[in-house]
C-alpha cells in the first residue's frame, strides 16, 4: 500500500522559562523551519497548512489566522477554524493527505502563557465563565479565590479515582517523581516522594508538584503519503490509527474518576491501527499528565492496565523507562511543562523520535509502535489518540 500516511518531519520549540525575546509567531516559524529542514524540505514544497489554537486562550477571534504565515501557509490550502488541541491537527492533517496523496502539509500549534497574566487569574476566570450558567457557574465562582478553582476541580476526580482504584497520595507522589526525574535525563537528579509530598497542598490531593505549569512551546509535524516519503531524506513514521471523542460538557452530568472521552477515542484509534490488546502491542506512550493522577486514569482508559492494577503498576515501576511498559519518558507535561493546546502534538512528536531512535538522553530501545494522548483539560472533557508504528 502507497497511501499510509506518513511523518516525515518533526520540530519544536520548547524552553523551562518564559520565551519573552521571540513572538509566538516566531515560535512557530523556528518550529516549521526544523520540521522543514528535517524532511529535507522547502515553503514551496508545501501543499496545505493547519494550524490549532484556543481563541479563549489567545483572546481573539480566529486566531488561527494569525499563525498560518509562520508555517509557509500564504496563498495555500488552509483551514483558519480549527479550535481544539494541537493534536488535532494531525486529525485534520490526515485526512487532507488522503485526500490527495500528492501534497505535502504542515501541521503546527503555538502556546505562549507567559503572555497572559503571570498570576493565571484570567484562565481560572475563563474555565469558571464556561460552564453551564444555571447551577456549575454560580457555584464555581464561589470558590473562595478564583485562583483555585481549577485545583479544586481537579482534586474532586482525583478522589474519585483514588477511592475507586485505592491509589494514595504517594502514588501520586511516585508519578510526579518519574516524570520529573525522566525530565533531567538521569535517575534521582530530580526531587524526590518526599520533596514532593511537602510541595503546597493546593486542593487536596493536588499540589504543585502534582499539577504541570503552563509552559511556552510551538510544534510541526510535516505530513505527506508513503509514495510521497519515497523520495525524502527521512524514514517515514507511519500513523496509523486515529481517533478522537468528547464526553459530557457539564460537569453536573459527568462521572467523576475516568476518562471516557479517552477511551472512546483509543478504541476508534486501535480498530483502525488493528491493536487488539494495547497493553502488549504498544511499546511505549505518551499521555497526557497534566496531573499526577491523570497519567494513571488515562493509562487505564487507554487500556494499557485494567483497573484492578493500576496501584500494582505504580508498585513495580511497569510505567517507568525500564518497565514493561514506558510512560512520558520525555519527561510528560510534568516535567517538560504545559503548553496548553500545543501539548497533544509535542506528544507525537516525542513519539515519533523514539520511533526514529532519536530520543536522546530518554530514548527507549527497539520501539516500533508508540502512542500519543492528548486531553483537553478542565473544564472540557475531549481527548484525542493516535497511534504511530514504525512499519
């Protein structure tokens, strides 16, 4: 078969600290500049461009057409409305390759939070703006400052997880630690269970060395046909399963303690990558952790553990680099940060150099097929899956 689809090329701009010298334009010019130079492309290779962004984040309508100039999308084929995760992209990528198989096309996401608020008091307005206006807005405004109202929210399903799966706080604690470690490049230079259990309790059991910081990135991924990657420098990393899904939008309907939207969309992704049991055909993944507690329920919904051993899981280490199965080894949202909106396709990225063997410091051995998650993030309950392979 000549119409997979392909990764042909990747880039990223990422940093610890706030990006204050370069535009989030800028971000996604260098981003698509390394994904180009990667597949050993040039602007004028490109077919169509997409971009995502939230324009409640960016405070402005349409923001999308702010951006497509960074990525070599002037005068091409483009949509300017997709509001969602960076991951989504990929989604929409996809399927413009197989609708033409002959065309190249970048797909890019740009966050800067360093631009909002350096207090976050505009993004807790925003998520408490959002809900249902009859009962959850009243009643989320009236958390006692605003600032901790995502915290509060969160930590209402992470006990119901925790009750449901009798993880502990230590549990949550050992997630944190992993990824923060793995983030550093080599074991135990990162704070350890006991730092983590001292960092400030902000609605319990969320603390904030349990919830991942905002964090400004940009990300590329270069698409185009396997008949297409015949003839570029790069081997292709094939993505081979796709699926997306969103659960119930107000909060007063929506169970607490999983992540249905994920599992929703893992199963349309597995059917059509052909995974029958996820938890022995992936080699490795990368999911979302914008929480401690979220990288385990999304590792359950994504079937990569059943419920019953999730706590064994975190017990004998099977997410961690060396386990059975390696979880954010890059370091996930936790240890890497939090690009709002971008993140989901930072993810694929990372997947895709491990694929390729070039994870550097954090590569895993003999990965053929990896899986990247994205989850939305209070208050929405969206999720969107891809599986890459290597073959």
């Amino acid at each position: 078969m000549n119409d997979r689809v392909c990764v042909v090329g990747i880039g990223v701009v990422e940093a610890k600290d706030p990006m204050v010298d370069v535009s989030h334009k800028e971000m996604l010019f260098y981003a698509t500049r390394h994904a180009l130079d990667d597949a050993g492309l040039e602007r004028k290779d490109i077919g169509s461009a997409i971009t995502t962004s939230f324009d409640f984040l960016e405070g402005r309508s349409l923001s999308n057409q702010f951006t497509l100039d960074s990525i070599g999308g002037v005068m091409k084929p483009c949509d300017l409305r997709l509001g969602e995760d960076g991951i989504y992209s990929l989604f929409a990528g996809y399927m413009e390759v197989m609708s033409d198989p002959s065309q190249v096309v970048v797909v890019a996401s740009v966050q800067k939070a360093s631009e909002r608020d350096p207090d976050g008091l505009s993004y807790q307005k925003l998520i408490a703006d959002s809900m249902e206006p009859v009962f959850s807005r009243p009643v989320c405004k009236s958390v006692p400052n605003l600032l901790g109202l995502e915290p509060v929210l969160a930590a209402m399903e992470a006990r119901a997880f925790m009750d449901r799966t009798g993880l502990s706080e230590e549990d949550l604690a050992e997630v944190a630690v992993k990824n923060l470690n793995m983030d550093k490049g080599t074991k135990g230079s990162g704070p350890d269970k006991k730092t983590v259990l001292k960092s400030d309790m902000l609605s319990w059991p969320i603390r904030t060395m349990t919830k991942a910081k905002e964090a400004d990135a940009a990300c590329a991924i270069i698409l185009a046909s396997e008949n297409r990657a015949k003839d570029l420098q790069n081997e292709p990393v094939f993505v081979s399963g796709i699926g997306w899904c969103s659960d119930k939008s107000h909060l007063a309907f929506r169970e607490q303690g999983v992540s249905r939207e994920t599992k929703w969309a893992a199963r349309q992704a597995y059917k059509m990558a052909g995974i029958r049991r996820p938890d022995r055909e992936i080699d490795l993944a990368e999911v979302s952790d914008w929480y401690a507690h979220r990288e385990l329920l999304h590792c359950e919904a994504l079937g990569l553990c059943g419920s019953d051993e999730i706590k064994g899981c975190v017990a004998d280490k099977s997410f961690q680099k060396e386990g059975r199965l390696p979880v954010n080894v890059s370091g996930g949202l936790l240890g890497r940060g939090n690009a709002v909106g971008t993140s989901g396709l930072i993810r694929v990225a990372q997947i895709v150099r491990q694929i390729r063997g070039q994870a550097n410091g954090f590569q895993v051995p003999g990965v053929g097929v990896g899986l990247a998650h994205s989850w939305g993030g209070i208050p929405t309950a969206t999720a969107g899956v891809a599986v890459l392979s290597k073959w």
